[in-house]
C-alpha cells in the first residue's frame, strides 16, 4: 500500500512538469534528470566550478529567450538589455548599501528592474501594433541605444552615490553576493575550502556560490515547464503558432506576449544579478552586438521550443567559445548558426528526441517483441 501510494505522489507531481509542450515526458527523463543533477553537485570535486557557474548564469538568459521566443514567437536581441540592466542596478544598489540587507535587496530590484525595463518595451511594442520583424529591429536597436549611452557614462558626473558607472572601464568593486537580514541572519556566497577524508578526492572547494545559482538553475527550468504545460502555456503556444486564431477564440493576445516578455525580462535581470556577482564587475560590454547574438544562437542550437535545449546549448556553445576564443570563435559560431537554422532547424534536443521516439516505433513493429508504451508527445 505504501509503495503504491508513493507511486501516486510521483505521478501526481510529475503530471505538472510533463505534457506536449516539453521534452522528456518519462520516468526515464526524470532519472537522467536526476543524475544530471547530482553531476552537477559533485562537479566541484573534479573541475572548475568557478567556470562552470558562469555557463549556468547564463542558461537563464537562454532560458529568458527560449519562453519569449520558443513559446510566445517573440524574436528578441534585446535579452541583453534587461540583463544589462538587472547587472548594473545590483551593482549600484550592493555598492552604495554593502550589507547582506542592501545586496538582498539589490537583487531583488535587478530582477525587478529588467522585468520593468521588459514590461515598458513591451507594452509600446505590443500595443503599439509592432509585430513579428520590426519587434525583432527594435529589440535590436535598444542594445545598440544602450551599448552606446553607458558607453560613455565615465567621469565623476556619471556616479550614482558611491557607484561609478564607470563608461567602457565598467563598474569594478562590486560586492560578493550575499543574503540576509542585519544581525539576524546572513549567507555569504563565498568559496570555501573544507578537507575531506577520502584519499581519492582530499581537498575539495566547495563554490557556495556555485550550488546556489544550481539551486536556481533547476527551479526555474522546472518552474517553466510547469508553466509552459499549463492552461497558460497552451494559450502562449497557441499565439506563437496563429495569433489571428488565438484572437479569435477570446484570448488577449498583446496581453499574454507583454506577460510573456516581461517574464523573460525580469529572468534575464535575474541572470544579469547573478553575472556581476560573480564577476563582481560589470561593463558596457554587455550590451554589445556579439553579447546580444548570444542567445539566439544558445537557443537556437538546442531548439527554440526546448527548455532542455536552451541550457545544454549554452553550456556546450559557451564551453567551446571559450575553447576557440578569439576572432575564430566568432567564425565558428556564425558558421554554427547557419548550419543550424539551414539544416536542423529544429535544434538539437528536439531532433534527438524525434530519434528516440523513431527508434522506438520501430521495436514496436518487429515480429515478437512487445511494443513500448506509447510515444509521448513533444515540444519538437
């Protein structure tokens, strides 16, 4: 009895994380899942952790775009922007208030502010009557706009209490994340360095930091495949896919995109909170054209309607930009892209998935073997 009623807990969770609009709708996704994660608690014991974090912070900002663009067919090179400015508004709030109370609430307005930024481009755009390509050039245009005006934002005029904004130097000094209230308690994200017994590991750092922005990491993907299989979620795929019929069945199309895209707003500030801690410096780099392209190529690699894809493209592509560096590393991903969008439109993830259900309709059909359970749907 008991273990059938574990079974039905199990089932009963899942059911909110599975449905069409995701890949990996199986017990055996969610024990790759699981190992996936584990991997990635124990990583520290065996690689670089420090490098690692950074390629997780910025699977959020793949993952701001994969629901703005992958769910809602809203295409934005301005991702960058509200993570840019989620980045810069921690880093004056946590400088001016450097107290575990002020960078909590640092965080919090950076995550607000790139979801407000979001919410006003959006509300202009969307209620303005801007669709599909000219979204896409002003998105575009705004990190080119903002690029150039914190640019040039250097000299003593251009602080913001104790907060230089720095211009193309970039605002240096900006405190380690910490979280808490004053004297009562405090988390303080640092690295520390505990020995351990087994001979086979000794020393190993353990990046608090690092499992923090996991934590994050894995709540927000499976915080998005909760909402992408909900009610909502069909309504922002229903627009994606034909916005004139999605109006006409009663649903507020502007409305649901603006949501939409301030959700990816406020994720990517999230993401751009995450990145200046990290690095405890951020610069107008960020804004730049090649920071901009990042994203879409990450998403569009793993596959545009794939959360799953979004994050292990933007580990993988990041891992290997910064393999190659240099102008070689530019040439290989505009190559990357190219094949991708000309040849596996898809992305990868949703393309593995379609071999997998391919391969397992065809052992169903051989001649005395039992046929599988049947094929579940996709987000392919």
């Amino acid at each position: 009895m008991a273990t059938a009623s574990t079974d039905g807990a199990l089932a009963s969770l899942r059911t909110r994380f599975e449905g069409p609009n995701t890949v990996g709708n199986s017990r055996g996704f969610w024990v790759a899942f699981l190992v996936a994660v584990a991997g990635l608690v124990v990583y520290p014991a065996f690689g670089d952790a420090g490098q690692l974090s950074l390629f997780l912070v910025l699977a959020l900002l793949g993952l701001s775009l994969s629901v703005v663009w992958g769910y809602a067919g809203v295409l934005s090179f301005g991702q960058v922007v509200f993570f840019g400015v989620g980045g810069y508004t921690f880093g004056v709030v946590s400088i001016n208030h450097a107290t575990p109370s002020g960078i909590t609430a640092a965080v919090v307005l950076g995550v607000v502010g790139g979801g407000l930024v979001a919410a006003l481009m959006g509300y202009f755009m969307f209620y303005g009557g801007v669709r599909d390509v000219y979204v896409t050039i002003i998105t575009l245009v705004s990190t080119m706009v903002m690029h150039t005006f914190m640019a040039q934002t250097a000299g003593s005029e251009w602080a913001i209490g104790d907060a230089a904004l720095g211009g193309f130097n970039g605002m240096p000094a900006i405190p380690l994340l910490a979280l808490g209230v004053d004297e009562v308690f405090t988390l303080q994200l640092v690295r520390n360095t505990v020995e351990l017994s087994a001979p086979l590991v000794g020393a190993v750092e353990f990046d608090l930091f690092y499992y923090f922005v996991v934590g994050v990491l894995v709540s927000t993907y499976l915080g998005l495949r909760a909402l992408v299989n909900s009610d909502y979620g069909r309504v922002m795929v229903a627009v994606r896919e034909d916005e004139d019929r999605t109006r006409m069945f009663g649903y507020d199309v502007k409305r649901v995109k603006l949501v939409v895209f301030t959700l990816g707003g406020a994720l990517a500030g999230l993401s751009g909170v995450l990145y200046a801690s990290r690095n405890i410096f951020i610069d107008p780099q960020v804004f730049g054209l090649t920071f901009a392209t990042l994203p879409v190529i990450w998403v569009s690699v793993g596959g545009r309607t794939s959360l799953l894809g979004a994050v292990v493209a933007t580990v993988a592509v990041e891992y290997l930009r910064v393999t190659i560096q240099g102008e070689w590393a530019l040439v290989v991903l505009g190559v990357l892209l190219l094949v991708f969008i000309l040849a596996l439109p898809g992305g990868l993830v949703p393309w593995f998935e379609g071999l997998r259900e391919r391969f397992r309709g065809n052992r169903a059909d051989v001649p005395g073997e039992a046929p599988d359970a049947p094929t579940e749907v996709t987000d392919s």
